[in-house]
C-alpha cells in the first residue's frame, strides 16, 4: 500500500510544502501553501488505485488552511475598518475649508 504524505520542508519561505509518496522517493513536488499540497495529493490519489493518503497529513494540512484563512480574514478586517475610519462621511463633512 502507498501512502501519500505532506511535510512542511524548513526553508526561507515559511510556506513550503513537500509532496511525496512513501515508498517512492523520487516523486516529489513542492507546493508553496498548505492548500496547494492538499490539491495536489488528492490529483495524484487519483492517478491511481493503490494510492492512499495519510490521515495525519491530511489533517495537518486543514488545520494549516484553517489558520491561513483565519489570519487572512483578519488582515481583511483590519484594512475595512481603516478604509471605514478614512472615508467616514461624517469626519469627512466636519472638515471645513479655510
């Protein structure tokens, strides 16, 4: 039976994913998001029949994904509550010409 495993690979980009299966060590792809690596393992699991996919690294790999979209939704917050401060009609409306 061949596994499909998923590991973070230590480099400067703190994103990078390795792709590969168990007992063939030549197939390897490296996937820059937690996403991208999910992808990918599922296309190669179905190239072919005998090929199964980690539990462990699946779950690693929705856990990440969930963190990723968690800190993105509070980057998003941060720029839409700045954009609400910036164009405030009624801080805007209190300015007065000189």
């Amino acid at each position: 039976m061949n596994t499909i495993v998923a590991f973070h690979h230590p480099s400067k980009n703190n994103n990078l994913w390795v792709v590969s299966i168990l007992e063939n060590d030549s197939v390897r792809k490296y996937c820059r998001s937690a996403y991208s690596a999910m992808r990918y393992m599922f296309l190669l699991q179905s190239t072919s029949v005998d090929l199964y996919i980690s539990d462990n690294c699946l779950q690693r790999l929705s856990y990440e994904i969930a963190l990723n979209r968690r800190a993105l939704a509070r980057r998003i917050q941060i720029h839409v509550l700045e954009i609400a401060r910036v164009y405030d009609m009624n801080r805007v409306l209190s300015v007065r010409d000189p």
